[in-house]
C-alpha cells in the first residue's frame, strides 16, 4: 500500500474533509433548496462513491499512517489506516451514498432547519464518522466522537418546535455523553502509566490482567451505549424516528457501527489479546439485547420506533458475535475467532444497506402519505410501487431469508456457534450452543415483525381515505433505493469474495495468517471442509428456474383466464379496510407470550359503554426499573446540594478561597 | 451422472408422491373415524379440476398476489431437492444445507403470509398473524434438532448427516430420542395439523394455514395445495433422513441397484408415517390458539434437552 506516490490513507482523509467543505458551501444560500438538494447532496454522494471504493481497495493493502500538524501545538493528528477502518469506511461510503441520493430527492422547505444549515450537518456527521474511524490516537478520536454526536443531535432535532423531538434529543445526547465518558475513561486505563494517548502507545502498554478487564468493560458501556445494547437502549426509539428518515437511516445504518468499530478497535487491537471470559460479556447482553429489540419492535406501531427497535436487535445480534469472536480468540482457537469476526462485520455490512433501505422506505411513506403511524397506512403497494418493491428486498433481507445478504451473516454466526462445543471450558461449552437457539428465535422473531412491518405498511387496502393520494417517490429517492436494494443483492449473491475481503482484518490483526474460506467463488465452506457448505447463486438459479418453468407450464399447458371480482372472504359481502389486522393486532400474540417484557396499560371497554374505547399502552419496563430511580435519585442529589446555591457573591468567594486552600494542600 | 439421476428422481418423486401422501394421510384418517374413506387420488383429481378453473382475482389483488403461489412452490421443490429421499449424493445438496432448508421453508412462509395480508380481508391477515406465530416458535426448535444432528455428524450438509448416522452404531441414543419428539412435533405444527390447526376445516377460530388460501382460486390454489403437500412431504423425509436413515443410497460408487431399493423403501416409510400421523391427528384434540405456544415450547425444550444430552453425555 505504501508503494508508489498514491496513498488511500491520504485519498481518503481528502476525500472526507470533501464532505466537510460540501457542507460549509451549504451555508452559502443557508435557504435555497435548490442548491442542497440538485448540487450538493449528489455531490455528498459522488463523495460516498470515492471514498466507498478507496476503502475497498485499501482493505487489502497494508496499514498506513498520517500525522497532520493541525488542531493543538505538540498535539498532532495521527491517522491510520488499516484493514478494520477500510471495512467500516467502505461501509460508510457504499451506505452514504445510496443515502445521500435519497436525500438529494427528500430534503426540502419548510420541515424544520435551513436546508444549508441541514446540508453542514449532515456532512459534518459524515466527515467525523469517517475520521473517527481513522483516527490513532485518543485526543482526535474523541473530537471527531464528539463532532459526531453533536452534528447527529442537531440533525435529530431538526424540527426543534416539537417538543417530544426536544426531549428525544436532550435523551440521546445525555446517553451519548456517558458514553463518551465511558470511552475517556477507557483509553485513560490503555495508556498504562506511559501518559502517550497515541494507539500505538496503547497498543505497547502492558496491562495487569485486572485493568485490561476494566478496560474493556469501559469500552463495553460506552460503546455499548452509543449501539444501543440493553439497557443503555432507551435513546435509540426516540431519536432515530425524531429525526427526518435519511438522518434516521445514517444513524441507524452507519453511526450504529462507528460504535461496533470502536469496541473491535480496543479489544481485538489495543488490548491485544483478550482474555477469553471477556466475551461472556457481550454474549449475554447481545442475546439479552436481540431479544429484547425484537419483542418491542413487535409491538410497535410506529414505522420508524419499529426499525429504531429492530436495530436494537441486529446490534444485539452484532455483539453476540464480538462476544464469540473473543471466546473463541482467547482459548486460542483462532480460525474460528476469525469466522466469528467475519460473520459480525458481514452482518454489520448487511445491516447499514438493508437498515438504511428500510429507513429511506418508510421516509418516501412519509412524504407521500404524512403518516408514521401503522394504523393509518396500508395498501401502498399499489400507488407506490418502486418504493414498496424496493423495501421489500430489504424486509426479505432483514428477515434473514436465503438468498439475500442477511441469511449469509446469520448462517455464519450459526455456524460459529456450532463449533463453540468445542471450546475446553466445562459449562461455557454447554451453554454457548444453547447461543445459537436464542439468534434464531431472533431471526425468526425478525421475520414476524418484518412481515408485519410489509404488510400493514404496503399490502391490504388502504386504511385512510386521503391514501388515494399518495404518491411514488422521485427519482432520486428511488436511485437512492435501488442503490441499496442493489447492495443487499449483491452482497448476498457474492458471500465468497465478501468473505475472502472481509477475512483481511483477522489477518491484519494478527489472528490468522490466510482465510481458510472458498473452495470456489461461488461456494462458500467457512471452516475447511469439515462443515456445510452454502452456494447463493446456485440456489437462486435453482429457485429461478423452478419458479420460470412452473410459471410456463402452468400457463401453455392451461388457459390463463383470470377475472377480477370483489374479495371473497368466505362470502362476506361488506368488507371494508377496518376489518383488516392492525398493527397492534398483529403485534398482539407477541404482547401476549412476552408479556413480562412489557410494561403494558390497558383500558377495555364494558359491555354498557356508550362510546367505547380500547386502548392499550406500551412502555418500556427497563424505564421504569432503571432509569426513573436513577433520574430521581440525581435530582434527589441535585436538591440537596442545591444550598451550596447561597445567591451571595460573599459565599462563592468564600469557596473559591477554600477551594484553593485544598489544593495548597495538596501541592504542599 | 447416476448423482444426477438421483437428484432429478427425487424431485419427480417429491412432485408425484407428496398428494399421494396427502391422500393416504386424510384416507387412514377417515377409516380411523369411522367415516367413509375417499380415494387415496382425491389430491390429484382436486389439483387437476383447480388447473382447468378460471382464476378469480379480488379487484385489489397486487401483483405480489399472484406471483406467492410460484415463489412459495419454487421453495418447496427446491427444499425436496436438498433432502436425502433416495440418494445421498445429490449434487445441489452442495448449493444449500439444512440451515438454507429451514431458510427456505421460512422464505415460503413468509411470502405465504405475506400473500395473505395483500386482499387485506379479515379472515387473510388473521391467518398470516397465527402462521408467522407458529412460524417463530418452530423455526428455533427445528434449527435446534438440526444443530444436534450437525454436531453428531460435524455438518450441516443434510445428505452428510443422513450418511453419517445411518452409518453409527446401532443403539438407543437418548439425545436424538428427544430432539425426535421435538421434531414430531414441529412437524405437526408447522405442517398445520391436529392439535395446532386443522387442515379439514373452515371455521374461522381454528383455522390457520386455510384462512390464507381463502383468496385464492383455480391455479393459484392449485400451487399452493401442491406446495402444501410438498411441504408436508418433505418435512417427514426430513425426518427420515435424520431418524430413520437407512435405506437410502450412499456411498460415493454409484450403485443403480441400491438407487432402485431405496424407492420401495421411502414408500413403506411414507406408508407407515402416514398411517401415524393419520392415528396422532384422531387421537388429539385442537389446541385453543394459545395453547400453541405451549405445545411448540415444549418442542424447543426438547430439543434443547436433546443438546444438553448429547453435550453431557456424548450420547
């Protein structure tokens, strides 16, 4: 990589401090829409493009490294680029630009911020993403982590006058900043003594056993909480649907991994090697997490709270596999840790394309229906037939169904926990196959609420009047759905090539010399022959072909008449679209089964009311267990201290001068 | 090219047997009910009278409609073809493993109830709701009899697990006699039999698999009664190829002489599952709907069970 006069580390950082200026030029003509949405969001995705294939083919060169003298004196900013930040950047890049697309048609007047205000943000949050993911050494990843969250706040609360917006905001930036700390803290214990906050000198430092857990617990909550694992969740389904859809999708999609690619970063590179019970860890909160995500977004009737809550899953599902990858990396069985490792940055891959599909989906639902709500949508596959197409490749996707990317990574996950039985711990090798029993109640579980999602959303009839009206999404929202559709296909066509790509950042990291993956590159083994073997462009063709030769046999050797009648429904003859399932009729049995998962309100009619109403509330009991005690028990705090609040200049003197006089003390 | 042979005699079989099987099923049924037997052909008179049908449309049917009854046939002959029922060495086996199986039949499902929510009718959506509700609970407890037989025989490849314990000793192995019981029951579920849904009714409050069919008619229902039978189909050579594996050709020497055995053999096992099943389903009473997920628990548990067994014991 190092060879010759192009650098893709150098490429790279231009090409991300491109959309930094991208978006300074929105504030040119901070009101013209125009000028966002015809010049500069496409220009973002150009952007997207570049750096989407710089990344690509830097993953298979070596590391590099870049010192800029910018930011403060003897503070350089070290940059390096390897193999895991290629991954995430292609990710970023590929992801951003079917995105930017998307909103080169969305974005417009009157919905909260300036559109050039909007168009800095949102090409800030890019750029900061991008350097956190090049960032070496703490002191610019940090500015760049919290470039991020500030940007992806003002984006959230774009539409500022509504006050639920307001406090979804005020949530995700207070959880982002315990995080933070979190993370601060974190690299304060990796650099070990030496006081050097470069990664390289984190990487040197050797840590006692006991601080290299507390390490990576740190590293754990805070990244666990900018992810959204249980319970640090609680952000997560209020702002990603507060936030306009392409903002939504950007964060769900691409910020989501930002966090997944900070906790690989410090377990897998900078503390080296990971003791193997770590992994217990992410294990147990991952499936806890999974779980958890999938049951409320069930019970959803929100379209975009219900994919807030399905990322809540896929990143439960995420963690689990980092949790295998250390297991099995610290009883030294790298091959399978290597696998494990692929499978996470697969299924992280997968995620932002068909998450950021869904997301752009329910936006195009939004602008032409003005409806977010489950209970008011339906039938659109008739007036919105681009967009509901579309969005059906990323539901079969994310229900985890062959051939498409999402089964890939999940088949890989399965197939790492098949071999966790092998692991020489007594218990952890009886319990870890049972792993594999909750991902695919998850998976399974994924493709009940994406079913509901599809159908209540796209099929059946229309449950508003005013839904006659809804309109097909433009061209560049359906370029930007293609796109994405595009790469969900693609990557689950190609598991091979993906793989062998993807097998680079276990090599680079030390951990295997090559990918011991593809016997041809279109058929892909994930250990040595020994396990299964799963062949996506086969099983397409054959499916295909099934499909082609019944659908012509069925129509030469018979007739194809076909007449058009009202619906059937066993010879009732007045059915209107309030007689279809709901969306809380739909999540109902899921209410029912889980039910201590709930925290459920419910008002039922009787038989003597005049006017009556059903009704049904679902909280979040993690709420009420975990964070209301908190709130009131800081504000509790907050009271008390609150007489140090004497109002008189006198007093606060007065603590100035004992304050100081401590601190002699000290020093003395 | 004797592989292929197999593979392409397999489909056929699957095609042709599976409303055979159907016939013999609701046949044994009806002489267990003291009821007057139809012909074991009725499947293949009712598929032929539904090809001959002009199809009849609900006026907000979406192209979606229309195109589930192939998507979910395509899955299920694809899913016969993975299968071991006559030979182990089918070359497609190569494309999909048992993990793809249960991915497979979930693809069917899903565009089954997908189909089902399109008319957007009252008795269709219900219908998808409680498929998908059996669906996530014996999705989980397939895959876990499924992991047992890859950890026995350390693949997921169905045809290599088949071979491999067709070719171990012998004996009582508690822990596949648990994931049995659990794949009897998945079996029963998700094939929408007695106690979880019952396939001779049209009662809005016990059905499931039918209340999604109501919209279809002539061809299209035609596809997916045939699918439904297919599925049935294979789901009992699934249980064949993990319970009862012998029989079946294997071996990597082609050897027409045991191709040409293991036909009358898969249908004395057709013959006797069919005869059992038949005996469950008039034994048994249908399960309120929420039972259900008690009945599939319990199938997970023993799979589980089954996990644990094999785990601990090594048996």
């Amino acid at each position: 990589m190092t060879s010759g006069s192009f650098s893709s580390l150098a490429t790279c950082s231009a090409l991300l401090a491109g959309w930094g200026v991208i978006g300074a030029l929105g504030l040119l003509r901070p009101g013209s829409v125009a000028l966002a949405r015809r010049v500069l969001f496409p220009l973002g995705a150009l952007v997207g493009v570049a750096v989407a294939t710089v990344a690509f083919f830097g993953v298979t060169g070596g590391t590099e490294q870049l010192v800029l003298p910018i930011g403060l004196p003897d503070l350089p900013v070290h940059l390096r680029g390897d193999a895991l930040s290629g991954v995430f950047l292609f990710l970023l890049g590929a992801a951003s630009a079917g995105i930017s697309l998307f909103g080169a048609g969305y974005f417009r007047a009157g919905e909260g911020a300036a559109p050039g205000l909007l168009c800095l943000q949102y090409h800030l949050f890019l750029a900061s993403m991008g350097f956190v993911l090049l960032a070496d050494d703490a002191y610019s990843f940090m500015v760049c982590w919290e470039t991020m969250a500030l940007s992806s706040y003002f984006l959230v609360t774009t539409q500022h006058r509504i006050p639920e917006i307001r406090s979804a905001g005020f949530l995700y930036l207070l959880i982002a900043h315990l995080g933070a700390i979190a993370i601060l803290l974190c690299f304060g214990v990796m650099q070990g003594g030496s006081w050097q906050f470069t990664f390289d000198a984190m990487r040197a430092a050797h840590l006692s056993p006991a601080w290299a857990a507390i390490a990576f617990a740190m590293a754990l909550f805070g990244f666990g909480a900018k992810a959204g694992l249980v319970p640090m969740h609680v952000w997560l389904p209020e702002a990603h649907p507060a936030a306009p859809s392409p903002v939504s999708a950007l964060m769900s999609g691409v910020m989501l991994k930002t966090a997944l690619y900070g906790l690989l970063r410090v377990s897998f590179d900078l503390l080296g090697d990971p003791a193997w019970w770590w992994g217990l860890l992410p294990i147990a909160f991952g499936l806890f997490t999974a779980i958890y995500g999938v049951v409320f977004a069930a019970a959803q009737v929100d379209m975009k709270r219900l994919l807030a809550y399905s990322s809540i899953e896929n990143i439960g599902i995420i963690f689990t596999g980092v949790g295998l990858a250390i297991v099995f990396l610290g009883v030294g069985m790298t091959v399978l840790a290597s696998l494990a490792l692929v499978a996470v940055l697969y299924h992280a891959v997968n995620h932002a394309f068909m998450k950021s599909l869904l997301f752009l989906g329910t936006g195009s639902v939004l602008h032409a229906t003005g409806q977010r709500n489950l209970g008011r949508l339906g039938g659109l596959i008739h007036r919105m037939p681009w967009v509901a197409w579309l969005t059906l490749v990323g539901v079969l996707a994310i229900a985890g169904l062959p051939p498409l990317n999402g089964f890939v990574s999940e088949w890989l996950l399965l197939q790492a926990f098949l071999s966790a039985h092998e692991i020489p711990q007594p218990f952890v090798n009886m319990l870890l196959p049972l792993g594999a029993a909750l991902v695919a109640l998850a998976a399974a579980l994924a493709a009940y609420v994406m079913v509901k999602f599809f159908g209540v959303v796209f099929l059946g009839q229309p449950r508003e009047t005013s839904l006659a009206n809804a309109h097909d999404a433009g061209w560049f929202e359906r370029l930007g759905l293609l796109w994405l559709a595009l790469g969900c296909v693609a990557l689950g066509l190609m598991p091979t090539q993906v793989i062998m790509w993807l097998g680079r950042v276990p090599q680079q990291l030390g951990m295997i010399t090559e990918m011991p993956a593809a016997s041809s590159w279109w058929h892909l083994v994930p250990v040595a022959g020994r396990q299964a073997a799963y062949a996506p462009l086969v099983f397409l063709l054959a499916i295909v072909v099934t499909v082609g030769v019944t659908l012509l046999l069925v129509n030469t050797v018979y007739h194809r008449r076909t007449r058009r009648a009202v619906p059937w429904d066993c010879g009732f003859a007045r059915l209107d679209a309030r007689m279809q399932d709901t969306a809380e009729g739909f999540g109902q049995p899921i209410r029912h089964i889980f039910q201590p998962f709930f925290d459920m309100k419910r008002e039922l009619p009787t038989p003597f009311d005049q006017q009556p109403r059903y009704r049904v509330e679902i909280g979040d009991r993690i709420w009420r267990i975990a964070y209301l005690p908190l709130a009131r028990g800081v504000q509790r705090v907050a009271e008390a201290l609150a007489w140090l609040q004497q109002g008189r200049i006198a007093t606060y003197l007065l603590y100035s001068f004992v304050t100081l006089l401590v601190l002699l003390g000290f020093v003395l | 090219m004797l592989n292929w042979l197999t593979q392409i005699l397999e489909v056929l079989a699957a095609l042709l047997a599976a409303p055979l099987f159907i016939g013999w099923v609701n046949q044994c049924r009806a002489w267990l009910q003291n009821k007057s037997a139809p012909s074991a052909l009725l499947p293949y008179r009712n598929l032929r009278k539904l090809f001959h049908k002009e199809a009849v449309l609900a006026n907000n049917a979406s192209p979606f409609f229309r195109l589930a009854p192939y998507v979910v046939f395509g899955a299920m002959v694809c899913a016969a073809a993975i299968i071991p029922t006559l030979g182990t060495r089918l070359p497609f086996s190569n494309a999909a493993d048992a993990i793809a199986l249960v991915g497979l039949f979930a693809t069917a499902r899903v565009f089954m109830s997908l189909a089902a929510f399109d008319v957007g009718t009252a008795f269709g959506t219900l219908g998808a709701r409680r498929e998908m509700l059996v669906g996530f609970l014996a999705e989980p407890a397939l895959l876990m009899v499924i992991f047992l037989a890859s950890l026995i025989s350390t693949s997921t490849a169905l045809p290599t697990i088949s071979e491999g314990l067709a070719t171990r000793a012998l004996g009582l192995y508690p822990s596949l006699a648990f994931t049995g019981v659990a794949f009897a029951l998945v079996l029963l579920a998700e094939n929408a039999r007695i106690p979880v849904d019952n396939p001779a009714t049209h009662l809005e409050l016990t059905m499931i698999h039918e209340a999604m069919l109501l919209e279809y008619s002539a061809r299209h229902l035609a596809l997916m009664e045939w699918s439904a039978a297919l599925k049935l189909f294979n789901y009992a050579c699934i249980g064949f190829a993990l319970f009862l594996p012998w029989g079946v050709a294997t071996g990597d020497a082609p050897r027409p002489l045991a191709l040409l055995a293991a036909i009358p053999i898969l249908a004395f096992k057709l013959f006797a599952a069919g005869g059992l099943l038949a005996l469950v389903e008039t034994v048994s009473a249908k399960l309120r709907i929420f039972r259900a997920p008690e009945f599939l628990a319990t199938a997970f548990l023993f799979a589980v069970l089954g996990l644990l067994v094999h785990l601990l014991l090594g048996a």
